[in-house]
C-alpha cells in the first residue's frame, strides 16, 4: 500500500471519531461560507496514459536560483530581450544578460511588507498589497508589457516600465478578484481570465478544495475600451493561449483537469467545446511556433481527487475533519511533487509528455515557453527558472 493509501485509511478513521472540528483544524474552518462544487471530472477511461519513463525534465537546468522566487509566468520582448517575469514580491524583473533588474510593479502601494521573504508562499499575507503578476505578455508591435495581476486585475506597462497602469477591474459589473492569464491578438484585444469572483489568490487551497464556478473567460478591447465576457461559470479557468491562426483560444480549467476551445471565427465563433483532456491538473498554456500547445501541470490526477471531485459532499466531510490544509492539499497531490509540461497539436492531439515524476530537479511547473530549441519552465512554487533543451 502506498503511503498516500496508508494516509487516506487514517483520514477515514479520524472521521469515525471527528465528525466535528473540535479544535478548529479544518482547513477551511474559518470560511463559513464554503460550498464545495461538483466538478465536471472526465471519465476516467479517457484520461491520457501516456508517461515519460526517462523522467527527461530531470534533465533541465536550474537557472537563477534564490534570485527569483515563484517566476510564474515568462516573457520575452519583441526585440528578444529577456527574460521578464513577475515573482512572488509584486515586481516584475528582467534579466539583462548579466543580473536580474526591477522592471514593473503592479502596486501603487509598496512597503516593507513586500520586502524579501524566505519562501514564495511566505508573501501570500501580503499579495494584495504588494500584487502578483501572474501571466505576462508583450504587444509585438507596441512594446507593451500586458500584465494579469492576480489582484488589480488587467494591467499594461510601457517600453521603459515603472508602475503599471490598470485597464480593466470589473465585467459585467462584477469585479475580477483573481486575475490569471492572458493573451493579444493582432488587432490588439487582449483576451484574459479571471479564476474566481469569490477567492482571491492567497485563499487559491480554497478554490481548489471548493471549485465554485464563478471563473471568466474575458476580451478587452483596448479602442473602445469596452469587456465582454466570452465564457462564464468555469471552474478556476488558469492559463489562456491564442491558436496560430488566432481562430480560437484555448482555456486551461484546472479543478476538471481539461483544455476548453473557445471559437473566435467561422461559423462555430462564440462557442466553446472540450479541446483535450489533461493528464493532470494545468497551470498556463503557451503556444510555439508551430502553433503546438504547451501545458504545465501542477498536479497529477488521482483516484482520490476524481471521486472528490465528483462528490462535493464526501469532499466537504473530508475537508471538515481536524486536518490542516496542508495536509489535505498534499492528499490532492498525491503526496508528491511533480513536474510536467504536455504538448498538444493544434487539433488537440496529445503530442509529447516530459515529467520530473518524483519533482527530483523541476519540483513544479506553472509555465511552459518553447524558444530557440529549448522549454523556460516557470514555477509559482520554486525560487528558479529550469530550462530543458528539446534537441
Ligand atoms: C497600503 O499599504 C498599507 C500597508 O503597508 C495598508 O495598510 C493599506 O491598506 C494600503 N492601502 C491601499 C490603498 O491599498
């Protein structure tokens, strides 16, 4: 028996004795208006098998260690300058060739509380504060940078950098409260997501644990100045990438562990359908220049997070046992660390799985760049950047 099996068995032996929480354990004691969701899981026959036996993620270089912490998203400039990314302290750094330079900041509002801390959760208290850039991209034709701030929502940032401006808080007069992702198409609307209405960031265990659906899809046109909700009632909608030809998007949604297909032209434009269904749950997608989708997962599926995921009551109970959030999270990651990057055809055919599977050297993946014969692979979770070498 595993020691993951070994830990369910005492999760359900506490839950003969603790059907309360006498001792204010739960990992989601404090939020008393917690209603977990069902999840649309895919059958699990349909779940992709494909592994990568040698484990090639093991192979990467780790880059810049202890001198970026939690580098999400990665982006290069449109003169190939780079890279950028946003870490965990609300800034935005640019690696010039020879040493890491403040670039942009989100925050209006720094202080010391944002100033260096040990780990890259350690600054979740103050995210809100401080701010967390997530996904990053550059206007090829302007310059600019265009930010998706988990916490001041749609933001942009000229040439020479400084304080973001904001573009876009609210849809449908509803205000982004988690801002993930996004990406530019060639006219210059900016197509974004908002993970959830309800939880912010730094309570993100609480969105995974309870995948309320209040997630959006979002295009922003920066001319009329005008948002439009493409896609609404996603269950934590995370990274968003354009097709090559720019005729759809594709849209990670991390608590069902699938890609989402939303139409932009031809006849099906405005509708959405299920692109692929992921290995595990995802992170951000990237596109290269075959117009092949790249997809960083953050976890593995599990039995135990399928039959959760279908159960919302049984997911409830589990949650309600004097178990710390810690400790429940690591049952929903099957105890483990993992890093995986899965490609994807422009058809949405599985196409190439690379996996550190024991998180050996790349202990996690939020991001998956393609460039120049090699993968930049950004973590929410790590203090470095790995880079694989495809050839
Ligand atoms: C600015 O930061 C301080 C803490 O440094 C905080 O108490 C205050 O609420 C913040 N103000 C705004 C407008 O966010």
């Amino acid at each position: 028996m595993t020691p993951v099996g070994v830990l369910g068995i005492l999760v359900l032996l506490l839950a003969v004795y603790c059907a309360t929480d006498p001792f204010k354990h739960s990992g989601i004691y404090e939020f008393t208006d917690f209603v977990a969701y069902k999840v649309d899981m895919p059958p699990w026959g349909l779940v992709p098998t494909l592994r990568d036996d040698e484990n090639l993620l093991e192979k990467s270089e780790i880059k810049f260690m202890n001198e970026v912490q939690g580098p999400e998203s990665i982006a290069f400039d449109p003169l190939g300058s780079g890279p950028y990314t946003g870490v965990a302290d609300g800034r935005i750094v640019f690696w010039d060739g020879q040493r890491w330079n403040d670039f942009a900041h989100t925050s209006s509002n720094r202080s010391e509380l944002c100033d260096p801390k040990p780990s890259p959760l350690s600054y979740l208290p103050n995210e809100h504060i401080c701010g967390r850039p997530l996904g990053l991209r550059f206007h090829k034709k302007t310059g600019d940078l265009y930010i998706a701030d988990a916490y001041f929502g749609l933001m942009k940032v000229g040439p020479e950098g400084g304080l973001a401006t904001s573009l876009v808080t609210e849809a449908d007069g509803v205000p982004l409260r988690f801002t993930n992702d996004l990406d530019i198409d060639d006219e210059g609307d900016i197509y974004f997501t908002d993970s959830s209405t309800k939880y912010q960031r730094r309570n993100f265990m609480l969105l995974i644990f309870s995948c309320e659906n209040s997630g959006r899809l979002m295009k922003h046109n920066p001319h009329t100045k005008e948002t439009t909700v493409l896609m609404k009632n996603l269950q934590f909608p995370n990274g968003v990438s354009l097709s090559k030809d720019g005729s759809f998007l594709v849209v990670c949604e991390a608590c069902s562990g699938r890609l989402l297909k939303y139409w932009l032209k031809g006849e099906k434009s405005g509708t959405s359908e299920v692109f692929a269904i992921l290995p595990g749950f995802p992170d951000n997608v990237r596109s290269n220049k075959n117009g092949e989708f790249w997809v960083a997962i953050h976890s593995r599926r599990s039995m135990y997070s399928h039959i959760l995921g279908l159960h919302p009551k049984l997911r409830t109970f589990i949650l309600k046992l004097p178990i710390p959030a810690d400790v429940q999270r690591l049952l929903h990651m099957r105890g483990k660390p993992l890093g995986q990057a899965v490609k994807y055809g422009p058809d949405g055919k599985l196409l190439l799985v690379l996996e550190d599977s024991q998180g050996k050297v790349v202990r996690a993946v939020s991001e998956v760049d393609e460039r120049d014969g090699k993968l930049w692979l950004g973590s929410v979770l790590m203090p470095f950047i790995a880079v694989y070498d495809l050839d």
